[in-house]
C-alpha cells in the first residue's frame, strides 16, 4: 500500500507550524495506525530527517496517549477504538491521510502530534480521595448494590483520559471527561461522603482550565473510543447543581422560627 501523509510539523507551542507532506510505500493493511509512524520515522531517520513526535505508551487502547486528529476525526474512522487500535485495512491504497494533534487551548501543543493534556490530571486531583476505608476486592463485593447503578458506574470508568471528547466538541468542553469521572465514584456507595465536594470542586477545575461550555451536540460521544454517554454530563449537571445549591443556603436555614 502506498500512502501520501500529511502531517503536522512544529518544534513548540510558541513556534509556527505547518503541514509536511510524505510519500510512503511498502504499508501492509495488517500493520497499526502507530506502527505506519514508526515506519515513516525509519524512512525519515535514514534519510537523515528527524523523525515525527507523537505519543503512546501501551499500544493496547488504554494508557489514551496516542491522540491524533486523522482526516478530521479523533482517533480516525473507526467507531470505539483508540488510533492505535485503527489498523491501515481501514485507508486504501493511494489514500491521503491527513494527521493533526488535538486542537483545544487547554491542550498546548509540546511538539509535532503531542500535546499536553495534564488539564485533565488537575481535575481529576481537585476531586481529591474517598475518605471511607474501601478494603480490597472482597471486602468491595460484599456490599450489595443495584445492577443498573453497578454497569453505569462501570460504564463511567471505562474513560481513559483520551481527549477525544475535547477534540472533537466545538466548543472544546471536558464535560463527557469530567462527567465520567463524577459519575463513576458518584455512583458507588463508597463514594458518596464527598459527592457534593467532589462535584463542585473538579468542575470548577474544569472551568479554571480553560475548557469550552457543553451544548450537548454530541459530537464527544461520537468520537469517545470507550463509547461513553452524555448521560454522564447529566449526572454531573445535577450534582453540581446540586450542590452549588447547597452551599448558597444561608446559615440555619429551613429551621423553625
């Protein structure tokens, strides 16, 4: 399979940045997204070029590392699947593949297809701990909880901190990630002693960060490789709702007079 690749080149976030094009040859269907890199970085090395800056780690659809714009869409043409999971059999020979990093200002570029996406570690941190003492594996299953509520926190969980969501909303919200996160601990008997807390402090770490407002387009959905719902942005929306209504109620209000 033959390719024509054009990818995006830029040494740092405050320098310019342009698209590169490259021809290459000899890609096998059968081959990764990711290991179509690493063959244009061999042809690039050996040419005496420096090779392309993108990210991974796992190559397994888990660690959400490898975030690529690929002919506009988060992760490529496939449906629930992380760009490494996107095998060349989906391109046809002589295909144009155009590659880009997420585009959102609370992920600076770092260079070439990596972006810094440690917004996310911030609001996961400002979500802080459970306080309750959760024991292990069997101590956790000893405690009945209700299925529905058991497969939507799960369902919750499966958010591996991708980006995706944010790339693809046009108004580059976190709320799909944010909601996720909520939802999943929020869910669970364990982490209710600071629910409302939670709520209120990792959205607005969410806000602090820079992230657009959701309008519901649902676009994150689309391109979440986990398939995760926007319910969870509803979950996340009363919570905080909630909440922040909550913490507005004056001193010693509702008692008798």
């Amino acid at each position: 399979m033959k390719l024509t690749l054009n990818i995006w080149r830029q040494p740092g976030s405050r320098a310019a940045g342009q698209l590169e094009t490259h021809s290459l040859d000899g890609v096998s269907a059968d081959m990764s997204f990711l290991e179509m890199f690493d063959l244009l970085n061999e042809q690039l090395t050996n040419t005496g070029k420096e090779p392309i800056a993108f990210a991974h780690d796992c190559r397994e659809g888990i660690c959400g590392s490898c975030s690529m714009m690929i002919n506009g869409q988060a992760h490529g043409p496939w449906k629930g699947s992380t760009t490494c999971q996107l095998h060349m059999r989906a391109f046809q020979d002589g295909d144009t593949i155009t590659v880009e990093p997420w585009r959102a200002s609370p992920f600076p570029l770092i260079k070439d297809l990596i972006v810094d996406r440690g917004a996310f570690d911030r609001i996961i941190q400002a979500g802080g701990y459970v306080s309750i003492n959760t024991g292990g594996a069997r101590d956790a299953n000893e405690i009945l909880i209700g299925k529905d509520i058991v497969e939507t926190s799960m369902d919750a969980a499966a958010c591996i901190g991708c980006g995706a969501c944010v790339a693809a909303c046009p108004n580059a919200s976190a709320s799909l990630f944010t909601g996720a996160k909520l939802t999943h601990l929020g869910m669970l008997p364990q982490g209710q002693p600071e629910r409302e807390r939670r709520a209120l402090a990792m959205v607005e770490q969410m806000d602090i960060e820079g992230f657009g407002h959701c309008t519901l387009v649902g676009e994150c959905q689309e391109a979440c490789p986990k398939e995760i719902s926007i319910d969870v942005i509803k979950h996340m929306n009363r919570d905080y709702l909630l909440a922040s209504a909550k913490r507005q109620e004056p001193q010693g209000a509702g008692s008798a007079g």
